[in-house]
C-alpha cells in the first residue's frame, strides 16, 4: 500500500515491533495509514495557523480595518489562552467516547467557519466593530481548539507506536513550515506592496479551507474503539486535577512548561518592534518566510531529539533558543540608525519560530510519552488549563510596554524563556513524570 511506502520514508522503521507494544495489534497494523493521515492533518493546520496568525496576519488585519490598538494586544492570550481554559471540563466528555476522532473533526469544521466569517467581517466592517467581530470570532476558534487538542493526545496515543509520535509531530510541522515558505514567497512576489485588508482576508479564508481539509483527513484515521468508562463530571476532574499538581514530577513539567509561554506570548511584540525598527506591511511575506523556514529546518531534528534523546531536552533547547531570538532583537534595536531593514530582523521571528516549534513538540511528546490511555485526557486538559490561566496572566504584561518600554518588556520575556529552560531541565524526564 502506498501509505507503508510512504510511512518507511517519513520514518525511522527500526525498533518497530517493540513500539507496537504500546497500541493494540489491530491498531499497529493501520498505523501506517493513520500515520500518514494525521501529517496530512498537520501539515494543512500548520500552514493554516500561519496564514491565520494572530501575532502577525491578524493582529496587521486589525491595524488595516481601522480597530483600536488595545484589541491587538489580545490577540494572542485569546488564542492561547482561550484553547486551554476549557479542556479540563471536556476530558470526561472525551473519556466517555469509545472512538474520540470525531471530537477532533467537529472542532475542525467549527474552526473552519470561525475563520470564514472573520474574513467577511474583514471585508464588510471597519474599526471598533470589525476588532470586537475578529477577537469575538477568535475566542470560538480558540475554544474548539481546545477540545480538539484533548483528543488529538489520546488519538496519537492509540494509534500511533511509541517511538514515531516525535517524528509525527515533527513531520507536521516540517511540511506545515514548507507550505509556508512557499505562501510566503508567494506573498512577497504577488504584490505584497499593496497588501491590505482585501489580502489579510483572502488569507484567513484560505486557512479556513485548510481546516476543512484538515478535518476530512482526520475523520479517515482508522481509530480503534477504546476505554470509555470511568467518565467524570467536571467537579471529579478537578478534585483528581489536585491530586495530579501532588506529583512532584508533573508539578516540575508544569513550572517549566508555564515560564516557556514567553516564547509564543513574544512573537507580537516582536512584531511591534520590527514596526518601529522600520518594518512595513509588504515585508510581512518576508516574515511569513521565516517562520516557515524555522518550521521546515527545527521540526524534523527536534522530532529526531525527542525520540531518541529526550522530550525534556527538547523544551531546554526551545527555552535557549527562545532567548537567543530576544536577545538579537535588543542588539538590532541598537545598531546605526535605528531602522533596520526586514532581511535583518527577519531571522528573530526565524529563532522564534524555532523555539516556538522545539518548546510545543517536546511538551507534546513528553505529556504522550509519560502518561497511559485511561489517564492522559487528564493529564492533558489539566496541563493546558493552567497554562491557559497563565497566559491570560502573561497578557497583562503589555502594561510593562507601555509603561517602561518594548525593550524593557523583552528583557522580561526573555528571563521568563531562560527561567523555563532552567526548570525543563531541573524537570523528570517523561517516563519518570509520575514517580519523579
């Protein structure tokens, strides 16, 4: 069959029959399918996350309709933030489905049409309405990400062997960051200096397609049914979410997980800085390139590390990778005249989007790797809940901005991304998580 020809050279195929023993018999015979499916699924969201991104596309979409800036700055903590709130009440939902894709699917399509009706309200309103109309949206799509990241974990989980989900989560993102380069220059070379709202929308409509198609590839994984009982309401889930933050090792992953939220809380700032350091509309091609290169070159070696190294090493390296991106900012900010041209800021959102790509594919890895079937809807929803009251935390440091300056506020971003990889690496590694 084409997808175990497929499956053989997206893969390293060694070891195959010890990482079978982590999934049912049934299951590790379609995992070649299933395998090629979901980097099917990954790699369209992936290009669809960028051409839709709230630190960038958005947030200019909203400078070109005219909404008030303090919208902007929302952005990314609504998205972040809002697609993990509410996964701790939907695990037991999630535990109570014997085959939980179609969780997954459903969020799809409704992040499909959330994405669509943003990009008429681009087109058909202007200031204050359309920012309300965009962030409102926002939180819908924010919200079924959310409940679909709870049952990607336990789909992955059985259906794909030990010992491939790093590869997996990597070959998304690598695809996903070469579609990327390729809409980017795309962008630059079709007359990105003329870029407005018309293209803004144009963007979030074709990353609204991206999710339908997304969700098709989805529905046809070969999911066996599971373990479905042992469901709980939202008041249980909480009473065992105390008892998970008992686990010194969870607790130590969790610390570490929550100060590596710089990274991705960081890339609007950077964009504001580069607007100040003399960036312009048309060079956000240019900008979308470079986080498809970071995708493209990071996300194979960081699948590579955590399979055969260590997940937890993978959120250190992210962490200082993080860093380094902050730190070349701060040194542009200061070179000759103060303007710098966006081939030489471009390789801070290349950094970034290396650490984002280590720090979110080593947290994945290590929370799949750590947990079991009947346990890892909760470990999950749990862990991205908190995050996500972080990140609404976090979204408050714009005020520092404001108040103290941008450069300030990147120096604190920065301590928080050296602070996360310190803890990453004081932190368990993943098969120690629940006894570290």
């Amino acid at each position: 069959m084409w997808e175990r020809r497929v499956y053989r050279l997206l893969t390293d195929a060694d070891g195959a029959e010890r990482a079978c023993e982590a999934i049912p018999e049934a299951a590790c015979t379609e995992a070649p399918r299933s395998f090629v499916l979901n980097t099917i699924n990954g790699a369209a969201t992936k290009l669809a996350e960028q051409l839709a991104s709230p630190g960038l596309v958005l947030a200019w979409l909203l400078e070109a309709v005219g909404a008030p800036l303090v919208l902007v700055g929302w952005l990314e903590p609504v998205r972040q933030g809002g697609s993990m709130l509410p996964q701790l009440a939907v695990s037991a939902q999630v535990r109570r489905r014997a085959v939980r894709k179609w969780l997954w699917v459903g969020a799809g399509l409704v992040q499909a049409v959330a994405l669509a009706l943003m990009a008429l309200a681009a087109i058909t309103l202007d200031g204050l309405a359309a920012g309300l109309a965009v962030l409102g949206l926002l939180v819908v799509f924010a919200m079924a990400s959310g409940i679909g990241s709870v049952a990607f974990s336990d789909v992955v989980g059985k259906t794909i062997p030990r010992g491939k989900r790093g590869q997996l989560l990597a070959m998304r993102a690598a695809i996903g960051g070469g579609l990327t380069l390729l809409a980017g220059l795309a962008l630059r070379l079709g007359g990105g200096e003329q870029a407005g709202r018309g293209t803004y929308a144009l963007l979030v409509l074709v990353a609204a397609g991206l999710w339908a198609l997304a969700a098709l590839a989805f529905a046809r994984i070969s999911e066996l049914p599971g373990a479905s009982e042992g469901g709980r309401n939202a008041l249980s889930e909480l009473r065992d979410a105390r008892h998970l933050l008992g686990q010194s090792g969870f607790r130590r992953f969790m610390l570490a997980r929550l100060a590596l939220l710089a990274a991705e809380l960081a890339v609007p700032y950077y964009a504001l800085h580069a607007r100040r350091l003399g960036l312009e509309t048309h060079d956000l091609g240019i900008v979308i390139m470079a986080v498809g290169i970071a995708n493209l070159v990071s996300s194979p070696i960081w699948g590579r590390v955590a399979d055969r190294v260590s997940s937890r090493r993978v959120m250190v390296l992210g962490g200082l990778t993080s860093v380094a991106a902050s730190v070349l900012a701060l040194v542009l900010a200061h070179l000759g005249s103060g303007r710098v041209p966006a081939l030489l800021y471009a390789p801070v959102f290349l950094l970034a989007g290396l650490a984002i790509a280590g720090i979110r594919l080593g947290r994945k890895t290590y929370l799949v790797d750590a947990t079991h079937d009947r346990d890892r809807p909760l470990y999950v929803s749990l862990s991205n809940t908190l995050s996500g009251v972080a990140t609404f935390a976090l979204g408050g440091l714009g005020v520092i901005a404001q108040t103290a300056g941008l450069e300030i506020l990147l120096v604190v971003l920065l301590a928080l991304s050296l602070g996360g990889a310190l803890l990453a690496q004081l932190a368990p590694e993943a098969e120690e998580m629940a006894t570290g």
